[in-house]
C-alpha cells in the first residue's frame, strides 16, 4: 500500500481515538495534517508544533467550511452521546452539516469511525451512530465514504477496559445481569487506529462499510479473561432480575464512567454486536487484529508502566469533557482563598508537588472526607473519585482528575481545576505559585438560593479539607527536597 502525499482533516483529535490516529498520522511522509477542534488549547504542545489547527465545531458552518479547503481525506471522529437529551439531533445535524461541507469543499475520501449493531436490535445510542454513518455516506456519488464499524475498543484509558478492570480489581464475587451473556467482537485500540490510518491509502473505488473485530466473546467471558491475566480468580453469579436502571447504579459504583454513560453502554449490551460483512479482510488483508487476550495484556502494561496517551473521558461532544471558555473565574460569587508561605521550598518542587493529587495518591489530607463527597457524587450519577487520572506523575490541559478537569495549567505557576462532581452551581479549586506563597482558592457561582445554601453547609468543612490540603501540599514538596527526588515532569505534553 503505497503513501500518497495529501492533505488529511482530522475531526476529534482530542478524544480518545483522535489523540492515538493523530500520533500514526504524524508519522507519516509527505501528509499535511489539518485538525478540527472547539480549543486549540486541549492539544499537547508537541501536537500543535506540527499540525494545522483550525478551531471550530460542525455547526460553525464558516469555520467549518474554512477547514476543509484544500482537504483531500476527512476523518469524523464525532458524536455527542454525553451532549444532553437532545444528542440524536445533534449527532443527525452535525453528520449533515460535515457531508455537505465536505462535498463543498472537493474532499475526495471521509473515513468515519461508528459502532457495531443492526438497526432492529440497536440499542438508542448505537442507533445514533448508525444514522450517522448512513448520513454521511448517502451522497456516494459525490463522497466516497468509508464507514468502519468497531465493537467493545480495549485499551489502557478506554472506558470498556476500565469497566473490566474496576469490576474485576475490585469485586472478587460479581453479581451479574443477563446482559452480560451477549455476545460482541472486542477489539484493541491499536488495530482500530491501524485500520483508520491505513484507510487513507486503501485503494478502494466505491463507499463501503468496514464491521471490525476479534473473536466473539460475552462479556462474562471478557471479565473471566481479564480476571485471570490480571491473577485474580473470580465467580460470576447470574442474576436474571437486575435492571438494566440497577446495573446502571452498579457500574457507575464500582467503575469510573458516571450513570448516564453506564446507562448507554449497557442498553448495548442488551443486544449483540457482531461483525455482519468480511470487507476488513476484503479491503485490509495487511491488518489481522489481536485477540482480546492481547489487547488486555496491552493495556496492563501501559498502565503499569504509567503510558496512557489517551483516556475515555478525554472529550466528547458536550460541556463535561470540553475546556472552552472554564478557565474563567470572575463569575464566582463566593471563594474561599488561603495563603501558604513557601518558606524556602522552591516553587519547582511545590508545582510537582500540587500536580502528584489525585488518583492513587488521594488528596493528602482528610482524605476520608474527599472520599465521602466520592460516594456521594456516584450516588448522585456523576464521576465520584475513582475516574482516576490518566498518569501519576504528570498532567496535561484537559486531563480528568478525579471529579475534576484541569482547565488551566501553566508550569510552576498556576493549576485551575474545574469541578465535575455533582453541585448546584459551578467551582473551581485554583493553585496559584506567587513569589514567596502557595495561593489555594475555591470558587463557586452558586446557582440560585440552593446554590447559596449548599456552599454554606460545606464552609465549615472547607476549614478541614482545604486548610489541610495547602499545609500537606507543601509538606509533601519539602519531603521531595530532602530526598532529592524533585524534578521537572513535561507539562502539556
């Protein structure tokens, strides 16, 4: 398959798939590389020095239409599951407005990434995305699509396999619906992205919709696989009465993804996604994907070895993964502000101090109390303190942190966090590295009189929880000193 030299448009190059197919992209000769994103900003620095970036979204139809010029293959990388009620719509009118725009424009190729199912048994999310890929492959006299079609995607930061591993780390008996016997056809994340990028050069004449995947498996048989690559023994016991709404609950208590996104994944999985055409091997004979077995191993071993590129929760197609426009603070109507002396701590060693919260390391102080507020989210349906991070050592603009998104980062001087937890109103936790102090401030734009009396209730616990955290935070940079493990991780990048 040879490389031809064009000029490739990437849309979602921030999300999980994007940010992968945007590093094999890179890598290639003589391809001029245009992404589409809400905010440049989102993109790693090293990201951003090589590509051209057109900020927009598809229903900015100027920006839209000014990004596809002179684009010979589009990539849609585009839905809006977590975007509200109203999400079929969204995705339906997007899909429309990036067809037209790329039959406007010449573009010769669109290569669109949906999921696997058949529109009698599609579960409402799955049909979406089939709807989408039949929008945008319906002018194929005009746009040559190629529509790939991917099941359940294992990889480390993939919100199937952080299912697998959360259930399977943390409950040594499983109560299990009957949803999980259904079958689908797992596969990696790598050989999704080889198929995306390959599909560039894939010298196909017609549109044609691409089903991928390894061997069917059930979901029972994942768990049990992963369970034993991980050393771990487990049982699974059936439970033919537990609701699709109770299973719900269930996920989102035990794995990082919040109710509304545990509700759409198992509405799928109420129905089989299978492979129903052979044009991968018909049209990618190069390609042979790697069993599921592999993909686990795969993705163990980059979480070991702290290397997750991209995580589920990257982005998405509304407000709780997006950064435009949070790095804002004047609208809050309430703060609770302290100040820290440095003393002689240096503010090198205090940044790499602040930015180590989080995950495995909890919240240095109180931290049964961040716990609680935890438990208290995932009960409410949001995040809850088990979404993680995506490293241990670093973060990048956009990361999830916990029940927060970092909305601004800028190296030994400021770190804002935007909170994602249940609330009624919005905050923000800021770190700001003056001279000589450690600046620690809680935002909050309450809204309405709930809003107001929700931060009055935890005002006493703030005296707790953040006065502890700011004294531990520099405690913590003053034991990096003694032990001369400070240094300068990558920021952004």
């Amino acid at each position: 398959m040879t490389q031809r030299a064009q000029t490739v448009l990437l849309t979602g190059a921030t999300g999980y798939i994007g940010s992968r197919l945007n590093e094999h992209l890179l890598s290639r000769t003589g391809t001029t590389l245009r992404v589409f994103v809400r905010n440049r900003r989102k993109l790693r620095d090293s990201i951003r020095e090589q590509v051209e970036v057109a900020e927009g979204d598809t229903f900015d139809l100027k920006a839209l239409s000014q990004a596809l010029q002179g684009v010979d293959t589009a990539y849609y990388l585009i839905h809006s599951m977590r975007a509200g009620k109203d999400y079929e719509d969204r995705d339906r009118r997007s899909a429309e407005n990036f067809r037209d725009a790329c039959i406007q424009a010449g573009v010769k190729r669109l290569v669109y990434l949906g999921g696997l199912g058949v529109k009698a048994t599609a579960s409402r999310h799955l049909l979406s995305r089939i709807e989408t890929g039949e929008i945008l492959s319906a002018r194929p006299k005009q746009l040559q699509t190629i529509w790939f079609r991917a099941g359940v995607i294992i990889g480390s930061g993939s919100a199937s396999f952080e299912i697998i591993r959360n259930l399977v780390q943390k409950l040594p008996l499983v109560i299990t619906p009957k949803w999980v016997g259904t079958l689908t056809q797992p596969i990696a994340v790598d050989d999704v992205v080889s198929y995306l990028s390959q599909a560039l050069d894939a010298e196909i004449q017609d549109s044609v919709m691409v089903d991928i995947g390894s061997r069917a498996m059930s979901f029972r048989e994942m768990l049990l696989k992963a369970a034993r690559l991980m050393g771990l023994k487990r049982v699974l016991i059936p439970v033919p009465l537990l609701s699709p709404r109770l299973s719900s609950y269930w996920l989102t208590l035990f794995t990082p993804v919040p109710y509304q996104m545990a509700a759409a994944l198992i509405e799928g999985l109420k129905s089989e996604t299978i492979v129903q055409n052979n044009q991968a091997q018909t049209c990618f004979p190069q390609i042979s994907p790697v069993s599921y077995e592999q993909a686990v191993q795969t993705a163990l071993i980059e979480l070991e070895n702290d290397a997750v590129l991209s995580r589920w929760c990257d982005s998405s197609g509304g407000q709780v993964c997006d950064i435009k426009d949070q790095a804002d603070t004047t609208a809050a109507v309430l703060r609770d502000r302290r100040e820290f002396p440095l003393d002689s701590l240096s503010r090198e060693t205090v940044f790499q101090s602040l930015t180590s919260l989080g995950g495995e390391s909890g919240w240095f102080a109180y931290n049964i109390l961040w716990q609680l507020r935890g438990v208290i989210d995932k009960l409410l349906g949001g995040y809850g303190l088990n979404r993680g991070r995506r490293e241990n050592k670093a973060l990048r603009l956009g990361d999830a942190l916990d029940f927060w998104k970092v909305v601004d980062i800028k190296p030994q001087k400021r770190l804002l966090l935007l909170a994602q937890m249940k609330v009624p109103g919005k905050a923000w936790l800021e770190f700001d590295l003056q001279e000589d102090t450690l600046v620690q401030t809680a935002h909050f734009h309450p809204r309405g009189l709930l809003g107001r009396l929700y931060w009055y209730a935890v005002l006493p616990l703030h005296l707790f929880v953040f006065g502890g955290l700011g004294r531990k935070i520099l405690k913590q940079a003053a034991a990096l000193e003694r032990q001369g493990l400070a240094s300068h991780p990558p920021i952004g990048d």
